[in-house]
C-alpha cells in the first residue's frame, strides 16, 4: 500500500499527552495536529525523527497565551504515512504545512521551531511574511550547501542512510541531556511500529540541502533574505550540548536585525531535542517573549 496508518492502539496512554487529536485531509493523506487553547495561533514545528510529543510539556504554559497548533509532519507521529522514499521531498513538507495554515486560516502567527521545523518554517515565513507576527528558534540551521556540514551532521546523514532500521528510542537517548524513562521512548516509537512505517523518518537527512544540487537550496537562500531583513520580534534560544547545531545559534542572532531586541537566552543541561529536556522552561520564555511584544 502507498499510505499507511499507524495503529490507533499504539498511542493509547502515552505519558503526558491527553490532548485530542485532530486531523486534516493534504493531497489524499490525512495529516494530525493538536490544536488546544484559544487566541492569536502559536504554530510548534517539530524536527527529526519526532513528532507533536515533543510538545507536550509546552503546550499546557503556552495554551495560557494562545491557541497552539502542533502537528505532524506526514511521515510522523498520528499522520499517515507513505511507503515510497520518493514520496518524501522538501516541497511536499512544505506543502502540506501551508495546507494546514490555509485550512485552519491561521494569520499573525508565532511559530516555533526546532530542527527540521527551521528548515520548513522558516521556509514558509521567507514565502509568506506577513501571516507571521513572531520567531522562537531552537536548535536549528537554514543551509544552502555553500559550506560543508559538521561533521556531527554528516556522520548522522550517513548513518540514517545505511542503518536499516533507523533506531528511533536510541536517537532520542543520544539527543538528550536529561533522563527519559523507557514509557517516554516507547510514546516517541510509538508512531513507528514496523520499518515500512520509518521510511519518513529516514528519508529526512537525505533532503536536507546540504549541497547546491538539492532541492531547496533555493529556498533556504530566500528564507534567509527575508531574515535579513526581518524587524517584527524574533526570539533565538539553542542548548548548550548540541554538536549538530553548534553555533548556529549566533548566526541566527546577526542575521535577524530584531533578534538583537531580545535576551541572549542559552537553554543550560539540554540536548538536541531541548523541548524534551526543558519543555516548561522554553515555554515560559516563549510566553515572557510574546507579553512583551
């Protein structure tokens, strides 16, 4: 079968998460967001290879704020998920996000960002401006294969390319700082119940623009233009043990003018996957930074 669906049964009880599914239909698959709280849309974009989980102990904080929408990329969490790598491009990432915008008719957005939720949301607000009133950036990078990638990337590039089945609980383990117990790991696997249904999740670094012949370089050099230019708030927050994204948190701070206007803040003990590490801490920031707009 081209699309696949998890098993409703794999995310019965899963620790912290009780917030309703909802679901949207993109070009024939149905894609899963969260959608809790009301008020001006606070739009969390999640990274590889997790899904809207990551957010759980972020949502009840910034519900206080605002309506928060997270969802699931296709390919992860409680979205449907196809079972052909080809199927897996930047443009269909992209496009199925602005799907969702459109069909919940999100505008004045504050989007959250981390991984590869950086790479496709600032991509959208590169596209589309001005349905984006605010920026929180974690942990990411917008490359355009003008430099070669860390050497910490390139290792894990290589390793999702040649590991047959891409070890989700281990990655998560190694991205983070604080401990997890084994009902965490087993809520982030969870949507993977079998190899066919990685494929998704294995097919994220290889898209990754990390050389001029991929698609998407382009893109990621219009994002940056409109970055460059930005003024409306911007709000950059990496942890301090992240070799993949290691730095990239002061080229965020000079490309983006307004970033200037907004504390210097560094997450302290957290990985990677920093929202699973000190989700209620980046939350409270997140609120702080939106109350003082």
């Amino acid at each position: 079968m081209p699309i696949i669906r998890t098993p409703e049964e794999r995310f019965d009880n899963l620790p912290g998460f009780p917030f309703e599914p909802h679901y949207v239909d993109v070009d024939g698959a149905r894609m899963h967001y969260l959608d809790e709280g009301e008020g001006q849309p606070i739009l969390c974009l999640h990274g590889e290879p997790t899904w809207s989980y990551l957010y759980r102990k972020m949502i009840p904080i910034l519900s206080t704020a605002g309506r928060v929408i997270a969802p699931d990329y296709i390919g992860f969490g409680k979205s449907d998920k196809h079972t052909e790598q080809d199927k897996y491009t930047f443009q269909m990432h992209r496009d199925t996000l602005v799907n969702l915008i459109d069909a919940l008719q999100l505008q004045n957005i504050t989007v959250i960002v981390q991984d590869w939720g950086g790479m496709l949301g600032l991509r959208l607000v590169g596209e589309m401006p001005e349905r984006f009133a605010r920026l929180v950036i974690l942990n990411t990078f917008l490359p355009t294969g003008a430099r070669k990638p860390a050497l910490a990337f390139r290792a894990w590039r290589a390793f999702a390319r040649l590991v047959p089945s891409l070890p989700v609980g281990m990655i998560l383990r190694l991205g983070t700082e604080q401990p997890m117990s084994k009902e965490v790991i087993r809520a982030y696997e969870a949507p993977f119940p079998s190899r066919k249904y990685k494929v998704g999740a294995k097919a994220f670094p290889q898209i990754v623009p990390v050389s001029p012949h991929i698609p998407g370089v382009e893109s990621m050099k219009r994002a940056r233009k409109v970055l460059g230019e930005w003024t409306k708030p911007a709000l950059v927050m990496f942890s301090d043990n992240d070799p993949i994204m290691l730095g990239a948190d002061r080229f965020f701070r000079r490309l983006i003018p307004s970033a200037s206007d907004q504390p210097e803040i560094t997450i302290r003990n957290a990985g990677h996957f920093l929202q699973e590490d000190k989700g209620e801490e980046i939350a409270q920031h997140v609120v702080d930074f939106m109350q003082r707009d």
